[in-house]
C-alpha cells in the first residue's frame, strides 16, 4: 500500500495510523474476534487522532483532508482488524456523511461535533429482513401524524446498533411512490418505540456487533427528516460515494494482512529440506496476490483523486468495491491455503481473515449490484 506518488502529507498519515494499528489494534485483533465484542473506546481514541472527522469541514468538528486520507485510513486499520474498520467506516461514511450532505444546518450543528469527537456513535439503517439488495422492497414506514412521522417496521444486521447513540434510518413515506418515496431520518437510539434485538452472530468480522433494531410507534419530529421527503434515498445514493471507497480501502488492508501472513508463515515453515518459500507455487501465488492488490489500490486511491477533485466517479467507485472485494476474497484464501492446518486454528489471523473476507462482496452493495452500476454507466 506504499506509493511513492502520494504527497508526504499523505505519507506521513499513512505511517502514523501504521504505527497506531500495529501498536493499538493488531495484538487485541484476534481477542475482540473471539469475545465478538467491539472495544468502543476505540471511538473516543479515534475521535481525539481526528480521524472520525477525515473529509468533514472543520466547521462541524472534522479535520478536513479528503478521500484519499480516508482511503489509507481503512486499508491501515483493517490492516489490523477489518471489523474495527468496519466500524469505524459505518460511523463516518454512511452516518456521519449523510447528515453532512443531506442534513440542514441545525441537523449538522446537533450531532456532527459529537460524532467526529467519538462521543455519539451512529448506524445505518437501510437493510431489512425483506429487503437487500432490492432497495425497493423497503417495507418501513414512516406515517405522518400532524408535525410528526410515526416509524413502524424492522431494520436487519444493522452494524454497531446494539451500542448506536443515533440511527440514520431510511422508511417510506409514500409506498405507492417506490424508490421516490424512501426518506431517511435520524432517530436517537433512546426514542420511545426503538428496541434494538441481541447482537447476531456472525461467521466472520466477530468484533464488529450488529443486530436487528425494531421500531413500534416511534413518533419522531418532522425536524428528524435528513433531506427531502421525496427522493431522500435518491440523494443518499448519489453523495455516500465515501462508502464505496471505505470498502475497498478495507478490502485492500485485509488482502494485505492476509498476503503478509502468508509470507511470513511460509518463509519459516521448512518442507522438503527447505521453507517454502523456495517453491516456486508459493512465489507465484505471492506474486499474484501483490499484483491484485496493486490494481485493487490505484483503482481506490484513483476514485478518491476523483472525488477529492470533485470529478464524475460513481463507476470508478463501483469498480474499486468491485475488484477489491472479490480480490481480497480470493487472496484470503489462498493465505489460508498457504498458512496449512496452523492457518486453520482458531487463534490464527488466516482464518479470521478468510472469514472477514466474504462480506465485503455483500455489504454496500453486492457485486452484482455493483456490476449493474458500472453497466449502466458503460450505457449496456
Ligand atoms: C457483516 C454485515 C454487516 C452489515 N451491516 C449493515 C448495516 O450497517 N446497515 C445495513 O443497512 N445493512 C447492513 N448489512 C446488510 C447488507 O446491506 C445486505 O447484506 C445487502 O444489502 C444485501 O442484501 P442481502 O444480504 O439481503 O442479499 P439478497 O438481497 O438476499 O441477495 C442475495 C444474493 O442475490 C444476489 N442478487 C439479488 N438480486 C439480484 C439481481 N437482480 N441480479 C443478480 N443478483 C442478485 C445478491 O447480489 C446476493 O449475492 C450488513 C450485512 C452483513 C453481512
């Protein structure tokens, strides 16, 4: 993930989360993925480093920078543990984000500086039990009653609910008006008529929590609306780009952690009189995960060139979720492949990696989805 053309700005950055990571998230990785727990002071430490707030205005609380800084953020941490930035990346690209593109000047004032400080926390809510990747099979209901919405309906494996200060939730306001009538709404955890369900266990990112989160005649005021109640949705999809680009960030940290693990077990690991890092199998297989994350990373640090130069990106965006998912999928096994039976233990990083892996083809937005993006651009 060096790359000699970033500025030393970018560079600098880069070594300092390396070095945050190693020291602070790396030797408690395998731990948190046993307990399944997120360690949430975690959001504090990266609140007070500023790195909850890269790419926000420094008006609400953030530090500036851009995409770029944001990418080598995630593929940093995830370095270290992918559900940590998995974490992290929900708060800031989705919650975070869509009150800064979408909330009004006293939404931002309100819940801005606390959530780049780490002291409120945030979700989103989009995914339901009947609803994926088929946004509009969206069944949550948000009724107006006088200046009021009244929210009835679920929410599924909604990453950091179960501990969530507030919830960036996406209901319809018009059933009969389809992807038109989804609007989106902030709702503070503690609001009557919000139960957030036991945290759901997960074959992979354990130390990342999720749950389904219930609301029953949640009344919330007009004023909770982000954006407009026509096309809410709409206008998310179109400014969450950030999103896309944390995951392939992460995607290319995990891919990485993965690469290095493999290395490292097969330069010690002596068969056939010599380690098998002799074998030719082995270096070609290394050589092709290098070469993959290669691509996978100018691909992510070239969608956030675009973004931070405020150029079209949306296929670019697609392309890097696209090709670092599925790349980081196959390098992680792979590694696991090359680690042998020792790989295959609970207490190994390989194995956690192989299961860290397979979600990022899923979350924000599948690879199919992400493939009728990139066709519709391309005009087939
Ligand atoms: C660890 C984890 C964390 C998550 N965190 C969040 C979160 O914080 N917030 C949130 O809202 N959601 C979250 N989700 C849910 C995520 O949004 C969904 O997984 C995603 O929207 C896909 O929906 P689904 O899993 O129900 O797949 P489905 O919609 O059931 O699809 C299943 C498969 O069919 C494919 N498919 C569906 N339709 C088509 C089609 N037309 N053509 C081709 N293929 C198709 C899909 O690509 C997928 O491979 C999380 C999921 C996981 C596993």
């Amino acid at each position: 993930m060096n790359d000699p053309l970033l500025d030393s700005d970018a560079q600098q950055f880069q070594e300092t989360v390396r070095a945050f990571t190693a020291k602070e998230i790396t030797p408690f990785a395998t731990k948190w993925d046993l307990e399944e727990t997120y360690p949430k002071e975690l959001f504090k430490k990266f609140g007070e480093l500023g790195w909850l707030g890269i790419s926000f205005p420094e008006e609400y609380g953030g530090s500036g920078g851009g995409s770029v800084l944001y990418a080598i953020l995630c593929a940093e941490l995830s370095k270290g543990s992918a559900a940590i930035c998995l974490g992290l990346y929900v708060h800031t690209a989705l919650a975070s984000s869509a009150l800064l593109h979408l909330g009004n000047e006293d939404q931002k004032r309100a819940y801005l500086p606390g959530a780049m400080k780490g002291e409120k926390v945030g979700c989103w809510a989009y995914a339901e039990p009947n609803a994926g990747a088929d946004v509009s099979s969206v069944q949550t209901r948000a009724t107006r009653d006088g200046n009021d919405y009244v929210l009835n309906g679920s929410k599924m494996y909604i990453t950091n609910s179960p501990f969530a200060d507030f919830m960036i939730v996406v209901a319809s306001t018009d059933p009969d008006a389809g992807l038109r009538g989804l609007s989106l709404f902030i709702v503070d955890a503690d609001t009557p008529g919000v139960t957030v369900n036991a945290s759901l266990k997960k074959l992979g990112m354990g130390a990342s929590e999720m749950a389904e989160i219930v609301f029953e005649d949640c009344r919330i005021p007009e004023a909770a609306r982000l954006g407009p109640e026509e096309g809410g949705f709409f206008q998310a999809l179109l400014v969450l780009t950030l999103g896309r680009i944390a995951s392939a960030g992460l995607a290319v940290g995990l891919g990485t952690a993965a690469m290095e693990e493999a290395h490292e077990y097969c330069t010690n690991r002596v068969q056939f009189g010599r380690p098998l890092l002799k074998q030719q199998f082995v270096r070609f297989t290394l050589a092709d995960m290098a070469t993959k994350l290669e691509a996978a990373w100018q691909l992510t640090l070239h969608t956030a060139r675009l973004v931070d130069g405020g150029l079209p990106h949306d296929k670019q965006a697609s392309m890097a979720k696209l090709f670092a998912s599925e790349a980081c999928t196959e390098i992680c096994e792979r590694a696991l492949h090359l680690c042998g039976a020792q790989g295959f233990m609970k207490e190994s990083a390989a194995q956690r990696f192989y299961r860290d892996c397979k979600v990022l083809e899923l979350g924000e937005g599948t690879s199919e989805i992400q493939r009728e993006t990139i066709a519709r651009q391309l005009g087939v």
